[in-house]
C-alpha cells in the first residue's frame, strides 16, 4: 500500500521560504502516470490545489501561486517537493501531499496526514 | 483558467433524506470530474471519479452524474457518517481546481 508522509518546519517567518517533503513508501514516485500534487487547507476554509508534478516531471501551478511556487522530485529518495518563497500570513494552512493516478475504471489516489504550517514571527 | 463552483454551501438534512450536491465548471470539462468527501479534522477521501465512477470501497448511497459543465452528487439515503464536507475537482488538464465545498450537517 502506497504511503506519502509529509515533513517539514512547522513554522516559518514572514518573508521566508517554507519548505515541505513529501516521501513516498510502498511504490515508486516514477510509476507510470502518477500526479504528485500538492494541497492546503487554511483554517476552516476549503481545499485549494498548489501544484503538481506528473510522473515524467512536468509540473503545473495555481495560477494565483504560480510566480512563488517550486515543486520538484528527488527519484533518489522517493521524495517531492514544495518551495514556497515570501511567506505572508496569508500561506498559514495544513499542507497536504498526494498521489493520484486517474483513469476511466481505475483511480489510485493517497493522501499524506498533513502538516500544519504557521507562518509568524 | 477554469472556475468551479457548487451549491448550496452548505445544508441540513435527516437521515434518510435523498441530498443533491451541485457542481459547475465555467467551461466544459467532459468528464473529468472528481468528489471528495472531508470529515472534520480528517484527509479528504475520493469518493467518485470520471463524474460518475464509484470509487472502491465507497458506499453504494453515493452516486456522481454529470458531463461537461454540470455535475451532481447524490447521496441516496443519508447517514449520520455521511456529515462532512463534500469538495468537486476538475482534472482535465494542467489545473486541478477545487469547488468551494459544500457543508453537510444533519438537522
């Protein structure tokens, strides 16, 4: 069974960069059409989609994030990523991963647990 | 970019009560369309995807149709487990958005 964890500092100054790992267990991050994406939650509001990166590394953004926000892969460790830079308040949320492979009779989809982050000095 | 918006924001039902959860996209995107469902304070869990594929293991009181811009979520008979929050997402290509959510309370 496929497993994702989130890791990271919980709490990151304004300005900053908040930096968040996403590490894969139970499967291989290059498995074959697997978006890798990641999602937040601020408090009490619902879910809004960050950005992803596909199986063959492509990524793509929120358009709203998109000038602050890098999301890579280390194939190495079986590990994505979530780089986002200038931090306001406003970036306080849970931060979820997940993986998903969509299709018309089979869909795998895998969540982390989250990690909240608080962005405050 | 594509817009997705649900309604109602939020509703109270009994158990037992048929409740229809609205989703539209501001532009067509066949049937690429997922629903998750958030209980407080858990991950959110796919319930249906393709707009009307069940997924594994999801209770058979949830059913998805739709295609293109309008996508409707049913829970046939409503069940005390059943108080979450209910989210739509497109996957058609490049953005994942997200619906605004709509809230399930029993009353």
């Amino acid at each position: 069974q496929v497993q994702l964890q989130e890791s990271g500092p919980g709490l990151v100054k304004p300005s900053q960069t908040l930096s968040l790992t996403c590490t894969v267990s139970g499967g291989s991050i290059s498995s074959n059409g697997y978006y890798w994406s990641w999602i937040r939650q601020h408090p009490g509001k619902g879910l809004e989609w960050i950005g992803y990166i596909y199986y063959t590394g492509s990524t793509y953004y929120n358009p709203s994030l998109k000038s602050r926000v890098t999301i890579s892969v280390d194939m190495s460790k079986n590990q994505f990523s979530l780089k986002v830079r200038s931090v306001t308040a406003a970036d306080t949320a849970i931060y979820f991963c997940e993986g998903t492979r969509w299709g018309n009779y089979e869909t795998f989809d895998y969540w982390g647990q989250g990690t909240p982050v608080t962005v405050s000095s | 970019d594509i817009q997705m918006t649900q309604s109602p924001s939020s509703l109270s039902a009994s158990v037992g009560d048929r409740v229809t959860i609205t989703c539209r996209a501001s532009q067509g995107i066949s049937n690429y369309l997922a629903w998750y469902q958030q209980k407080p304070g858990k991950v959110p869990k796919l319930l249906i995807y393709a707009a009307s594929t069940l997924q594994s293991g999801v209770p058979s009181r949830f059913s998805g149709s739709g295609s293109g811009t309008d996508f409707t979520l049913t829970i046939s008979s409503l069940q005390p487990e059943d108080v979450a929050s209910y989210y739509c997402q497109k996957y058609n290509s490049d953005s994942f958005t997200f619906g605004p959510g709509t809230r399930v309370d029993l009353k």
